[in-house]
C-alpha cells in the first residue's frame, strides 16, 4: 500500500497575505475623507506659515514647518492614490497619521513658544542692571526676529523723563550712551516724538526705540550680549 506523499506547507503553496483591499462604498467614503484631509492640511500650511511668519519665528523653524507640512501633504496624496487603486498598508495608514500628527503638534508648539529661544544669562543680568522707568514694562524674552532680549514698555510719561531715566541709570552703570532723534511721519494734528538711545559696554549692547505722543511714551527695550 503507498503512502500519498505529504502535501508541502512550505511558503511556496501559500497563497501571499494580500494587503487590506478598501471595498467599493468604502473606498469612496475614504476618497473624500482624504480629499477633505488634503484641503485641511494645505491650509494648515498656508495659514501656519503666514501667522508663524507675522510671530517672529527664526528661519530655521518656518523651513521645519514647511517641510513638515509638505510631508504631510505628500504622505495623504500618496494615500488618496494608494486607496483609488484599492490598495492600502496599514503599516503606511500609521506612517501618514504619524506626519500628521507631528505637523499639528508642531504647529501647537510653535503657537506656544515652546520651540523659541532664550535670552542668555549675560543678557538677563544686564537687563536686572538697568531697572525698568517705574518699575513697569513686559519681562525680557527672546524676540525672533533680532534675535536681542528684549522687553516692552508703556508709560504715562514725556520721551524726555523716560530717556533722562535710562541715560543716568546706565551711565552710571559704565555704559557709554548716544540718544538720536529719529526723524518719523507724524499723524495728522498730532506730533510724535521718535527717538533712539544706543549704549555700548564690553561688546554688549542696550538700545531703547521710543515713540511719545500725547503725554505717553511707548518703547522697545532690546539687549545683546
């Protein structure tokens, strides 16, 4: 009596694990979900880039977000045409969601001033040198489009009081002062006073931009170390 010979389990008789194949109702449903996906993510790039731009934000982080963002369009335009053919790996479903959850996340950060920059200790011990004109003002942060430390401040005081004040204070701190009068174009019936105090120590700098009109004076306070 013969034996039948064994059938072979080998790889070679197993019909390959196919991919996940989108039926017909879903794949229109998922067309549109990407489709209305693609449109969100261009905007996403759009709007980020214009209001990240208007934030100050370095070079460097509006080129990782626009990298970002068009990776993220790249990776749901591969996935509309992976679904138009029926076809769609999950392992390539997760790899879209990942881009696109890292461009939102950046975006967030962004939003948040989580990714700026810090001013430098010799830039915070000078700017606690010189203390603010009536102790008001904003506290120093990295500002991104100079790149100085810099602080704001709003005062109810003439250009000549709030000058006076910085002028003394950081003379007598060993600076070396030059105040410029700025020439400005005033609005109508109204005239605008626009200077500039420049002062300079050891390769550090301490700049005052001030506008003053009206009884009240507003100034950009910026240190570099």
């Amino acid at each position: 009596m013969s034996i039948p010979p064994r059938k072979d389990l080998g790889s070679g008789l197993l019909p390959p694990v196919p991919d996940h194949v989108v039926s017909g109702s879903g794949r229109v449903v998922a067309v549109w979900v990407i489709g209305a996906a693609l449109i969100c993510q261009l905007l996403l790039v759009l709007v980020g880039a214009i209001a990240i731009g208007l934030g100050g934000a370095s070079g460097s982080q509006m080129s990782l977000f626009v990298l970002i963002g068009l990776g993220g369009l790249g990776a749901l335009l591969a996935l509309e045409v992976a679904i138009l053919r029926g076809r769609v790996r999950a392992l390539f479903a997760w790899a879209v969601l990942a881009v696109l959850l890292l461009d939102v996340g950046f975006v967030m950060l962004l939003a948040n001033g989580a990714l700026a920059g810090r001013c430098s200790e010799a830039e915070l011990a000078i700017s606690n040198e010189i203390p603010s004109y009536g102790g008001s003002g904003s506290a120093f942060e990295l500002e991104s489009s100079t790149g100085a430390c810099a602080a704001h401040l709003e005062v109810e005081a003439s250009a000549d009081e709030v000058l006076s004040y910085y002028e003394r204070a950081l003379r007598e701190d060993g600076w070396t002062v030059v105040v410029q009068q700025t020439p400005a174009e005033p609005p109508e019936g109204e005239p605008v006073d626009v200077r500039a105090l420049i002062a300079t120590r050891d390769g550090a700098t301490f700049t005052i931009e001030l506008e003053s009109y009206s009884g009240r004076t507003s100034a950009a306070i910026r240190v570099e170390a």
